[in-house]
C-alpha cells in the first residue's frame, strides 16, 4: 500500500462495483456473490456502507477462500481496514498501520480494543452476515 494513501487514510479496498449485491434485513446482511466477482479470489474485498447500516462492514475472501465480515472501524480511531492474506491480517489504511487477527484481536499497532467480527454463513453464492 502506498504512502500517500497511507498519509491520507485511504483504504484499498472497493465499494462492491454492483450495488445491487447487497441489502441489510431483519439485523443482516444479504449478499449475492453472482454480483459481487470480487470476493471469489483470496485477497479479495468490499467495503459494505449506508443502506440503513449503522456501521461500516469490511467483507473479504481469505486465502483458503473462506469469506470473512468484520467492522470496518480502526479501533484507534475509526480509519478503514483492509485485508492482508498474505500475512492473514487486517490492517488498518493509515499510517498508524493497527493491525488484527482475522477474529478482530489486535496484533500490533496504537489500537488497544478488538474489532468486533461478524457471524458468515455461505451457501452456495449466498451470503448471509449476522450484525448481532
Ligand atoms: S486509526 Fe488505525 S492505527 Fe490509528
């Protein structure tokens, strides 16, 4: 990741190129994975935000291919996250760098508190994101 970005509080990670892919009900995420190509390679990543969320969620393929869902708030001070499989970490887009375990546990970094992860349940190219 650049500095610049880094300088800036830049995340690499996208907004899903389809937003139809998703919609939030009764507390959860559905998400349609024929819509959202970006989550069907490890290291690939969404960032989910608005649509009646009340917080921002981090989704990303990790490099089993198993998807994760995490909040998508540095525990430092808010900046985004952004998935790095090759160190199976998050890590936060600033230059602060917090970074986390995939279970939000903080690994290194001035952040002092987990991130709080989400409950994926995958059949087949549905997904559904627990937000309790
Ligand atoms: S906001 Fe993430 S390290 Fe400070």
């Amino acid at each position: 990741m650049g500095f610049i970005k880094r300088l800036f509080g830049i995340s690499v990670t996208p907004s899903p190129a389809d937003s139809s892919c998703w919609e939030v009900k009764d507390g959860q995420i559905l998400l349609d994975l024929t819509k959202a190509p970006q989550l069907k390679n490890p290291g690939g990543a969404i960032r989910l935000e608005n649509k009646g969320l009340d917080k921002r969620v981090l989704v990303f393929c990790d490099e089993q291919g198993q998807l994760h869902a995490m909040h998508n708030k540095c525990a430092c001070a808010g900046w985004r996250l952004d998935p790095h499989v090759s160190s199976s970490t998050v890590q936060c887009c600033t230059l602060g760098m917090s970074t986390y375990s995939y279970d939000g546990q903080v690994i290194s970094g001035s952040a002092k508190e987990p991130v709080q992860v989400f409950e994926v349940e995958r059949e087949d190219n549905t997904v559904v994101i627990n937000l309790a």
